[in-house]
C-alpha cells in the first residue's frame, strides 16, 4: 500500500524554539523530521506510523560545524556530504569523514544528517562505530534545557534512546584528543556504495612503549544496537600485544558481542569477520609500536 | 494522485513555492507529498521517474539547490523556497547538454528509465568536479542504477562529457573514499 500524503501532517515552525515549543506542547505527537532519507521510505511504502511531522530541514542553528579549544561541536542536522567537505573535520577527525561517504550514495549525503543516523538508531549505522571510538558526547535541547550524556550511553535497546519525548538531538561533540591515537575504521558489506554493513568496527588506541594505555573500540550490527565493546577492551588494556593478548582480545570480543542472522548476513560469518577486524587493528597497532 | 486520478493541487492545501528549471512555480498540494510526484503530476515534468521509491535506485534524481537529491525522499514542502533542476533544465532551446550529447554518442542510454537520474547524478559531479577520475565518476554515479548498459558506457559518456567542457581551474576538492583500514 502507497502512502498517502493527505493522512499525513508536515508542519514547519521555522525555528528551534519553535519546534521545541510544539514539541513540549503536544509531547509525544510529533515526529521531527530532517533529511527523510528513513521517513520518507516508510511513508512511500505506506508503513510511516507517524501521522504528525514536525519539519527540521532548513532549521540554520542544527546545521553546523563549530570548534573550540576542547572539541568540535556537529549540528544533528549537518549533512554526511556537510562532514565530508569540512577540511578540519577531515583532518582531526578521519574516521567520521570516511565512515560519512559510506553513508548509501551522494543523493543520501546531500540528505542524510548525522543526529538522524543516530536517533534512527539502526545496529549498522555506519557514523556509530566512529563515533564510539572518539569518546563522542550527546547534546540534547528541550525547553527544559540541555543536557549530555555520552554516546556510548545513547542507545538502550534496538531502536531506542535516552532522549526524552519534548528533547531533540542537538549536537554531537568530538573531543580533541586524538591527534596521538593510532585509528581504525572499516566496514565490511555487500559493495561499496548503497550497503548496509554486516559488520563494522573503529577504533582508537594510544601505545605507550608498547603497552596498550587507552582503546576503544566501536562495533556495529554486533549488538541490538551500535556499542562499545568494552569486554574486550579491558583485555587489552595495560598489555604489550603478544600473541596471547591478541588471542585473548579476540575470545573477549567472541564472547561479549550478540550478532544475529539477518537477510544481511549470518550471526556466525559476522563473529568471524569481527575478530578478524580486530586482529587487522591490533597488528597495525603492534607495528606502529614496533617503529622507533 | 488522488482517489479520483486528479492531481491534488487543491487551494485548501497550503501554497508552496520554489523554482524549477529556473522558472518559479506555486503548488497547493499536501506538504508531506513527495517532490518526485508534484514534478510529475502537479508541474507535468515527467522525466524524473520513479524506480525504487526509497532511494536505492537514484531514477528519480534532480538537483536542489545544488545537491543531488533523490527526490522521492523529499517531502515537497522541504523544497519551500529551493531552486530544482530536473531533466528537463539540461538542454538550452532545443540545444542539449554536452553530457545528453555523450551519453547518445556513447551508447549511454539503451531503455531510458535511468538516464534522466544518470545524467543529473552526472550534472551534480560535473559542476562540482568538471573533470573527475574515473573512480570520482562512479562514486558520483554510485546511487544510480541501470540494469541495460552494464554502466561502463554511461561512464564513458560522462568522462567523455568532460572532456568536451572547457578546462576549467576552479573545481573543488577531491573527497575522501576509501573503505580502508588506515
């Protein structure tokens, strides 16, 4: 069954306040809208429960790139072709530039927003493992005000988040602390443009004269939802990459990660793939630690 | 449409404006109504077709505001004040593009239902990158699908576009695209 645009309300208020002011008016009833690039193909096929939509396309103060001193603030509605074109974020902050262009294809950059990835909330989102591995922070707005919680602790569930039914994603914040870190990312799908991913892994990772000081590392379609793997992390944590470490890294990830069979992929080739992605990582690690 | 096969340009609805093909245009249609079907129906620019419906397929691509959108992901009233380029806006009097002149001469067209989201994916890249690796032409093209050509003459008529342009120095910066562990 086609979706019908007259069952369907769109109203645009115009500013952020606005739109907050509807939404803390009428909690629960609205459903922000911004680039479409999920919506909108739930309401062609005629399966878009959401029968009020409020607009945030358009909306200046949700579409920006802004550094200070400590970290660089991304609007929610900043575009995956807006990360990709900002030379500084290139620079600083690699992986979520290139986990951007694996965002489905230039059409979707041009649409697809970042706080919509996020709130979306797909285990494969491909901006998840990226952002996990850069210690990222959640800012969200509400009339009430606004609040952060770290990435890591946004997601609850599949398809569900911590933000409230009046609060909107406001901004993503990248800590600027990586410019030491050795970093990984890469995603594993069927090709290279218009794929979602059976598995994708970041990571970031400071050495100290060999000994593994800081990691982390951001999985995705691993979990109901994007996720830190943080079991496997403190298997590495203080080590030097022998061996047995790696092997040890590699059964935390096997035992803490709960992939599933999907049209996509199976829950066996995804573990596979996942420790091997790892392995990848800790062996680039190792070298870089290698060299003098 | 509407249940009665009409057009829903309707003065009850709200009045959206926005311009295609440089022309300005006004619609009374509901706003969650999809560009795609107000460019078909309401304006009668059939060109832009519909494949997937939900944006795999890119038959539906035009340029707003120079992005490339598939425009059966965009609620009309998100195009409020945009200027849209469909197929339509390629030829100038009856002159065509050098990129519809590439792709006749390349063999870049065989049934037709992609090559109107072919060539604004191609126009999009080619404004922004008048003269793009090969591997910029496919990552340009990638959202694009045709199942006639095997897509190695669609892109040689898009390289082939580019190469009938005038040089011209002031492109912008290639973008990153590498699936690679680094």
């Amino acid at each position: 069954m086609r979706g019908n645009a007259e069952m369907h309300e769109l109203v645009a208020p115009g500013s952020l306040g606005a739109v907050l002011d509807l939404l803390a008016a009428e909690p629960g009833q609205w459903t922000p809208i911004a680039g479409g690039t999920e919506l909108m193909v739930a309401f062609s096929a005629g399966r878009l429960n959401a029968h009020k939509l409020v607009n945030l396309w358009g909306i200046p103060d949700l579409r920006t790139i802004e550094a200070t001193p400590q970290s660089v603030a991304v609007g929610a509605a900043a575009t995956f072709l807006d990360l990709r074109k900002h030379a500084g974020l290139n620079a600083e902050f690699p992986l979520l530039a290139r986990a951007a262009s694996w965002i489905g294809s230039v059409a979707n950059q041009s649409r697809a927003t970042l706080g919509g990835n996020l709130v979306n909330g797909s285990p494969a989102a491909d901006s998840s493992p990226a952002l996990l591995a850069y210690d990222a922070e959640i800012e969200t707005i509400s009339v009430r005000g606004r609040r952060k919680v770290p990435y890591s602790e946004f997601h609850t569930g599949y398809k569900r988040n911590v933000l409230a039914v009046d609060e909107l994603l406001y901004a993503v914040h990248l800590p600027r602390r990586f410019s030491r870190h050795r970093q990984y990312l890469r995603k594993v799908g069927t090709r290279r443009a218009m794929a979602i991913a059976k598995v994708a892994l970041g990571a970031t990772a400071l050495l100290e004269r060999g000994v593994v000081r800081e990691v982390r590392l951001g999985a995705a379609s691993l979990a109901p939802y994007p996720t830190r793997l943080k079991q496997t992390e403190a298997a590495l944590l203080g080590q030097t990459l022998t061996r047995e470490t790696v092997l040890a890294a590699r059964r935390a990830l096997l035992a803490e990660v709960l992939p599933i069979d999907d049209i996509r992929s199976t829950a066996d080739y995804r573990r596979r793939v996942a420790v091997n992605l790892l392995e990848e990582f800790l062996l680039e690690l190792r070298r870089e630690g290698l060299l003098p | 449409m509407n249940a009665n096969g009409k057009a829903n340009t309707d003065a009850h609805w709200p009045a959206i404006s926005f311009a295609v093909n440089g022309e300005s245009r006004t619609v009374n249609v509901p706003p969650m109504k999809r560009l795609l079907d107000v460019l078909r129906e309401d304006l009668h620019l059939t060109g832009t077709k519909e494949g997937c419906g939900e944006g795999e397929c890119g038959s539906c691509s035009v340029r707003m505001n120079d992005e490339l959108v598939n425009s059966c992901l965009v609620p009309v009233l998100q195009a409020e004040g945009a200027e849209i380029q469909t197929v339509e806006g390629l030829a100038l009097d009856g002159e065509l593009d050098p990129l519809q002149q590439a792709f006749l001469e390349n063999g870049g067209a065989q049934c037709g239902i992609c090559t109107p989201g072919m060539l604004m994916a191609a126009a999009q890249l080619l404004a922004h990158r008048p003269h793009p690796s090969d591997a910029e032409i496919r990552e340009g093209l990638a959202g694009n699908l045709c199942r006639c050509t095997g897509f190695t003459r669609i892109i040689e008529s898009v390289a082939a576009a580019a190469r009938a342009t005038e040089s011209n120095p002031a492109t912008e910066p290639a973008l990153e695209q590498t699936n690679h562990a680094r």
